[in-house]
C-alpha cells in the first residue's frame, strides 16, 4: 500500500517534480512560491535546483534544460511572471523539447504583495496553458500531468497556485520516482530561434496546438462533471471549488483543472443541464466572460467581488441568499508590521528621518521604512525600482532636487534587477546616492541565499559575487561599505556623498539580526538616570517600551544587543551590562 503524507501544497508541488522525473529547477524567492524550491532540496541527489538572480534567468534555465531534452521547471510569485515576461512570450512560440512548467503563486488577498495580479490573464495574452489544482494531492498529481500535456502538445505550461494552496495542508499519497529518457537534442533552426520569419510560421503552429489542446481538454480527467441537484451548477477552479463544494454541497459542479483554453464542449453540456448558472472564480472574470461569449447564461461579477479571497460564507450569502447572524469573535489587537528588534535597517531609517531625508524605497524588509516611526520611504513599486525612480526623478526636476533624497535598495534586490538601474544612473550621467542595506540574506521571504551570499540553494559553498566591486566595475568612485550602527559615520556619509554631483553608492553591510546565532549583548535602562525625553524611542524598536512614569524599560526577552538605544541616549541611562559573544 502507498504511504500517505500530510503535506502543505508548496511541498506537494516539490514531491510532484520529484515523481515527474524533473531534472532542473531554477527560482527566485517570493512569497507564496519560495518554499517549493526549498522541499525540492531534500530531492538534491535526483533534482537539481538553483535560486537565481532573477525570474528572467529562472526561466531561461529551464527553457534550456527543457531543450537538451529534459524535464524542467521555474518557481516564481505572480509579480515574479512579469520579470519572466520576455521569454514566456517567445518560448510560447518555440515550443519544448522536454517537458517545461513554470509555478506561479497568485495572492488573492495581498497578503505580502503589491498587487492582485491574475496569472490566468497573463498566460491568455502569451497563449501558455494553465492547470489549476484544488488542494495538495491534486497539486502533487496534477503537476505530473502538466509534464505530461507539456510534451505531448509540445507546450510549455504554467502551474497556477495561490496563497491558500501553497501554505494549506492535504493528505497526498506518495509514489516512486519516474524518470522518462531524456529526448535527444536535435537543432532545429525554425523551432527554436525566434527571428521574425520564423516566428511567423510558429505562431501559425501554436494557434493549432492550442486547437488541439483545447479539443483535448474536453477529456482530460482533471477537468470533471459532478452532477447532482441541477437547479444550481456551478463552474470553478483551483481553492474555490472546496468553498463551493462546503457551501453548496448539493450543486452540480463542472471543476476545472486546466482553466487555459478551457473545454468548450464540456462546459456548453454542462451549462445545458443545469437551471442557474454560477462561475466562481477568484480575482479577474477569466472564465466568466469567455462563458458569456459563447452565449451562455451564467452568474459571475454581477454578484462576486474582484478583490481578495472568497469564502464559503460569502458563497451562502451571494447564492442562497442566507442572512448570516455569525457572531464575530472579539477583535485581536492590531499588528502593524514592524522591523525586526536590532535590525540594521532601523538605523539607517533613524538616520535619514533625523537629516529630513526621502527614500525611494524598493521590495523587502525595508519597505516597512515607510511606516511611522521611522517615515522615510516615500515609494516602493517593483523589484529594482527604487533606483530607477530615483534617476528619473533627477532628469525631471534637476540635480538639486535630490540632494535630500536617496534610493534604497536591499543585497538580493540589487543582485536581481537592481544593477541594470544603477548601470543606467552611470551611463546617463546621474548624481544620486544609493544605499544598499546588505544584510546578506534574502530576508523578506525567510532568510535565502543569492548570488552575493557565497552559498547556493544546495547549501554548497559558492563564490560571493562582490556588491562593491559590481559598483566599482561601473566606474563608481565612490563606494563605501559601512556598519549600519555606527550612527556618526553613517550619518556624515550620507551628507557628504548626497551633496556630490556624481553617483555615490553606500553599502551598510549589517547581517540580518535573525541570523547571527551568537550569544547577544545584554543592555539594562536605569530609570533614576532616564530624563524621559524619548530620543531612545524614536527608531521605534518594539523591545523599547514606556514604565507608567514615563521611564525607559528594555524587554531582555525581545533585546538583540544592538546597541542603538545607547547610542541615541545622552544621559547614560542605558547600560551595557553583558558583552556578547
């Protein structure tokens, strides 16, 4: 008998390349997709895995695998797609050789996102097909099948996910690893070099494998009819159909597995045999408004939000029209989302907020700058951007501008598009200071390595890509690697190099305080000695809390040792009364 795990879906995703035979993954880390790559690492001695600098190059390594013949795939967030835009238009057109998968996490809900991007919607305009699953056995199966389909219909595939799946659990059953022979590399100068004579007779061939495949998907088994009571049927996909099947568990439900190009024959039969019509789907009306152009009747927008998740709730309510007394429990106390206690960044925020600085801010932990105490990031777009807002800044309104401005960026941010914009401020002749807060570790998405930390996913020891030689390579003469808590020599730096008219780069090269295992500093305050003028609590680090008279009280449970309450205090009220380790 086949063993049976409790599995979280990410991880089922991993156990599913394992099945599959999957030889090569490549990703970058972003929340809800990062702990595939990190399940797949206890598969090392069959699979090999990478992080890569970006999803761009993740793509591309696995269009590579894929065409010497084996199976592959990349693992990227929903805003990661849009950096691995270029070549998942074009490998749309050239095809595969061995099978090809890309995971995308969706996040309905925004629960650490900029924005509620529909992947479906992507891969319509790239004309990629999508498979959707439901829960984690399905997650682990499914992939299987999207290798499968990949190679059959010579077409790479996308693996739609969300938060809900990635990080809830189901029970998956395990089974060996099958590896299918590699296929041979043959060259093939019409298939695979997209110059525009030949993309114009492949996209003629796609436009066929896509009819072939939406024929296909008619009978796919992962696309299923469960008829029951035909007054409501309900069409749906991926996390919604378990809301749908605890709301409405005596509807007929035509399930989608693969939701790009849909079964047409299948969903007019199914529509035929039901009174109303519903279409649940999470974020855009993908399915909906393809339904509707076919002329069929259904219910999908007019009734269900855009915006965020879906619940069974909302289902009974919109549906059955059920007025729902449900007591709501006793409100939790607000958890802003705060730097972590002894951050580095906290005080190269104390530092810009004292001078009056602005930042454009970037993705990662040092978005939280822009919340109060601290108020220093003023944007944060996109991986990359805080540069490139910067310079564009300077060319609008002129130098002067921005002599109290800075771009701030994280060590894998800057490793991952943030070198082509500082590439850009030098070629064009800018003058802003960057500040990169090196706190060696992708720290956001739980702590990965990059390019720059000296170890890969595998845990091997690699060679640490230089941040500062990168700045000098660029002909930047001003580079400067700083600790992030020697307050006078940060803030004198920052002075100086944004008063330059030329680039200035400033790397605070402070570890993540979550990393560094070493016994911590232990710092008392003495209320006799505190004058309670707040100058300690301005950096807002949450071990630091008032007495009821107003006095300083240090939480030894939360304090990391960093030493920047003391720093800050002028009347020694705080005291070192344990070195570190």
């Amino acid at each position: 008998m086949a063993e049976k795990v409790i599995m979280l879906g990410n991880e089922a995703i991993a156990r599913g390349a394992y099945e599959a035979g999957v030889k090569v993954s490549s990703a970058y880390p972003g929340t809800p997709s990062t702990e595939i790559s990190e399940y797949l690492v206890q598969y090392r001695d069959n699979v090999y895995e990478e992080w890569a600098p970006n999803e761009k190059v993740a793509t591309e390594v696995a269009v590579g695998a894929s065409l010497a013949g084996a199976r592959a795939m990349a693992c990227m967030k929903h805003v990661g797609l849009n950096v691995a835009a270029d070549p998942l238009y074009s490998v749309s057109y050239m095809g595969v050789n061995g099978g090809l998968v890309i995971v995308v996490a969706d996040d309905p809900g925004l629960y650490s996102s900029q924005n509620e991007q529909d992947t479906r919607m992507v891969a319509r305009a790239a004309q990629i097909p999508v498979i959707e699953p439901s829960d984690s056995a399905e997650a682990k199966d499914f992939f299987k099948t999207a290798f499968e389909l990949s190679e059959q219909f010579d077409r790479p595939f996308i693996f739609r996910t969300t938060t809900r799946l990635a990080h809830s659990q189901g029970l998956v059953e395990l089974q060996e690893r099958v590896v299918p022979e590699d296929r041979p590399y043959e060259k093939n100068i019409q298939k695979n070099v997209m110059m525009p004579g030949n993309a114009k007779l492949r996209h003629i061939e796609i436009e066929k494998r896509n009819l072939e495949l939406a024929e296909a998907a008619n009978t796919l088994p992962i696309n299923r009819v469960e008829m029951n009571d035909t007054k409501i049927g309900v069409i749906t996909s991926g996390i919604p159909y378990q809301y749908v099947k605890e709301a409405l568990p005596e509807a007929s439900v035509l399930k989608l597995g693969m939701v790009n190009p849909l079964p047409r024959k299948l969903i007019e039969e199914f529509a035929s045999k039901v009174d109303t019509l519903y279409i649940v789907e999470e974020l855009d009306p993908v399915i909906e408004e393809q339904v509707k152009s076919w002329g069929i009747s259904a219910i999908g927008k007019e009734i269900f939000t855009v915006q965020g998740e879906y619940s069974a709730n909302m289902l009974r309510k919109e549906i059955l029209k059920q007025d729902l007394d449900l007591k709501q429990p006793a409100a939790a106390p607000g958890r802003p989302p705060i730097l972590c206690p002894g951050c580095p960044h906290r005080s190269v925020f104390y530092t810009l907020n004292k001078l009056k600085f602005h930042a454009a801010g970037d993705i990662g932990c040092y978005t939280l700058g822009a919340v109060a105490p601290l108020s220093v990031i003023d944007t944060t777009m996109c991986m990359g951007s805080s540069i490139s807002t910067l310079h564009g800044m300077e060319k609008a309104k002129g130098k002067d501008y921005i002599k109290n401005w800075v771009a701030v960026i994280g060590d894998s941010t800057f490793m991952h598009t943030g070198v082509n914009s500082l590439m850009n401020m030098v070629y064009n002749n800018a003058t802003g200071t960057v500040l990169i807060l090196d706190n060696s570790t992708t720290g956001m998405t739980g702590h990965q390595d990059h390019a720059a930390t000296g170890k890969t996913l595998q845990g091997d020891t690699t060679y640490a890509i230089s941040i500062p030689g990168i700045c000098k390579a660029m002909g930047i003469k001003n580079v400067y690697e700083i600790n992030a808590f020697d307050l006078p020599l940060l803030e004198k730096t920052i002075k100086e190099e944004a008063a330059k008219d030329e680039v200035s780069v400033i790397i605070t090269k402070t570890p993540c305080v979550l990393l560094d295992k070493r016994k911590k500093p232990l710092y008392t305050a003495h209320t006799d000695k505190c004058k309670k003028c707040g100058m300690c609590m301005k950096p807002g680090c949450p071990a630091m809390t008032k007495n009821p008279d107003g006095t300083i009280h240090i939480d030894d449970t939360m304090c990391t040792g960093c030493g920047l309450c003391k720093d800050l205090c002028k009347f020694d009220a705080i005291e070192l009364v344990k070195e570190g380790e």
